[in-house]
C-alpha cells in the first residue's frame, strides 16, 4: 500500500470517528477535509490570520470578538460581515456595538480570498470567521480546539437586533446570564467567554460612566483615577485603552485577577463577583494553571454551536449576499 493510500484511509476512519460522536446539529470537525471539498481551507485561513496577528495582536482580539458578535445575532452566519447596500442600508456592523469598534474585517476579506483561490464557491465566510477566531486563540493564549464546520452564510442582516442580543458592559449578571442562556450557553460559558476580555481595546466610552461623576464603588479607587488620566471626562476624542493593563496581548486568566481586584473596565466584569456561583468559577480560573485555556475552548466550541436559520448560501464575497 503506498503511503498516499495509508493517509487517505487513516483521515477517511478518523472523519468515521469524528462523525459518529457528532450531536444532531449539521455540523463536522475537519468538514472541509473529510468531504474533500477543501481540505486546505483551515491552513489557508491559519497563515492570513498568523500573518496579520503576528504583526498586531489586536487584530486577533478583534477577530475573536467578531466570532461572539456574530453567533449572538441570528446564529454563525456571518450576518455581521454584511456591507450596506441599497436593498439593506442597516446593516449588523453598523450597530452601535459594532462600529466602530469591531474590527478584523479585513483579515476575513483577505482569508476569503485566499480560499477562493484554491477552492472557489465552497468554504462559507461564517466558517472563515470561525477558523479565524480558533486560530487568533491560539497566537495569543496557546489556546488549542478544533472547531466543527459545515455553516452556510446568512442573507439577513439587521442592526436593530443587535443590542437586544448582545450583553453590554452596563449589564449585570442577571442581564448577561440570560442573553446567553437564550443562545443556549451556560453559567461556565458567561464566565469562560467573558475571559476574552483578557486582550483587546475598548472605547472610554464603554466605561466612563463608572468614571465621572464619581468612581463607582465597585472599582479600586486607585485604578479609577489611573482611568481618568487616560479617559478625561467629555473628551472630544473616544480614546482606546487596553481591557487588561497587566498582560494586554495574551488571551490569559489575568482577566481573573484583575476582576477579583475589582480592576475590571466594565460593570459587567465586576457583576461576576455578585454571584456565589460565578465568583467560584472566576477564583478557579484565576488559580488553577490550564483551567481557563480548557475552559474557553469549550465555550468557543459551544459558542460556534448557536445556529443560524437553517437556510443560506456560500457567499462569493463576505461583504454582499449572492445575486
């Protein structure tokens, strides 16, 4: 047997493996792959996404942020990838939550691209974001999963429904809890995913209401002046400041301790502590060596779990629907 063959049906009895432990949902580890549609298609979008991340981590934060953005709103469809245009002028990336702050569009463009090349009309933008997000994890944090794939591409997109899923940094943990238990996640996941907070950048004006006219109480006084000083009250400029002071582009279990030392930017973050439940699973986190890394990658895998419609298609390019 030559070693062409002997590798065919070693991934052949491992798509068999990987298919029969599959839930009800259409989706599948290695789907490019084992269907022989485009088994590149993840190393392709892996170098775009090292190449641009590499060079600036907070894209891979974006990247990871935009993965959450889309899944909460109508499933992962890549609905938020969605240019206006005459037929839809109101867009999801034109929302408040998104723009401007949500950034990786570029990365996704580049990535769809650069598949298309190869594999023209079959690898679905929703998945190109999904790929992406697993492998920003893993430049940042060594945060290793395979993600299943197979997800078509929505043709909706709509900016009034994203506020109403999205949890705001004003939310507190009932709010928060709820949003994500009507997309089907868990107590562990709020806590797991709200760990992303551990890179990025975020709009003083996403916090500063917890700044002026006083500091909230619930923040260490010391880090709400050091706050001040980077966001002045009624700026003219909605400056940027990195989510986490201490280790700003590593996707680590810093966000914990920053939490439990009431160091968080947001209301939100700090709602974790008004819970018997979460403050437990944020001080095992914070401590357990690994604990956080296995644990997000199992909300990033459930996350990517949330489906769309049911119905799409494989867009030609992420920013407009086929015509």
């Amino acid at each position: 047997m030559g070693a062409r063959n002997a590798f065919q049906i070693i991934v052949f009895l491992s798509c068999i493996l990987i298919f029969g432990t599959m839930s009800a949902t259409s989706l599948e580890v290695d789907y490019y792959k084992c269907k022989q549609i485009c088994p590149q298609a993840e190393e392709i979008v892996k170098g775009v996404v090292y190449n641009y991340v590499s060079k600036e981590p907070g894209l891979g934060a974006g990247l990871i942020r935009m993965f959450f953005h889309d899944c909460f709103v109508r499933g992962c469809d890549a609905s938020v990838l969605l240019d206006p245009s005459i037929l839809n002028p109101n867009p999801e990336k034109l929302a408040v939550p998104n723009n401007p702050s949500l950034r990786g569009f570029e990365v996704i463009d580049d990535a769809k691209s650069a598949v298309e090349n190869v594999c023209p009309g079959v690898v679905s933008c929703a998945d190109i974001i999904a790929f992406a997000a697993r492998d920003a994890a893993f430049i940042l944090g060594n945060i290793s999963y395979k993600i299943p794939s197979g997800r078509l591409d929505g043709r909706v997109s709509n900016a009034d429904e994203v506020r109403k899923a999205l949890p705001a940094p004003f939310h507190d943990l009932t709010v928060v809890k709820a949003l994500f238990a009507a997309q089907g996640l868990s107590t562990n996941d709020v806590v797991a995913l709200s760990g992303a907070h551990s890179i990025g950048r975020s709009h003083c004006s996403s916090f500063t209401n917890r700044l002026y006219p006083t500091i909230d109480p619930t923040m260490d006084e010391g880090f709400g002046y050091f706050l001040r000083g980077k966001c002045p009250e009624n700026a003219p400029v909605d400056s940027v400041v990195t989510q986490d002071f201490v280790t700003p582009t590593e996707l680590d279990s810093q966000y914990y301790q920053n939490v439990a030392d009431r160091k968080g930017l947001f209301f939100s973050d700090w709602s974790l502590l008004t819970s018997g439940e979460t403050a437990s699973l944020l001080n095992d986190f914070r401590i357990t060596p690994g604990l956080f890394e296995a644990k997000f990658a199992e909300s990033m895998v459930n996350m990517g779990n949330i489906a769309g419609s049911g119905q799409g298609e494989i867009r030609r390019i992420c920013r407009a629907v086929n015509y």
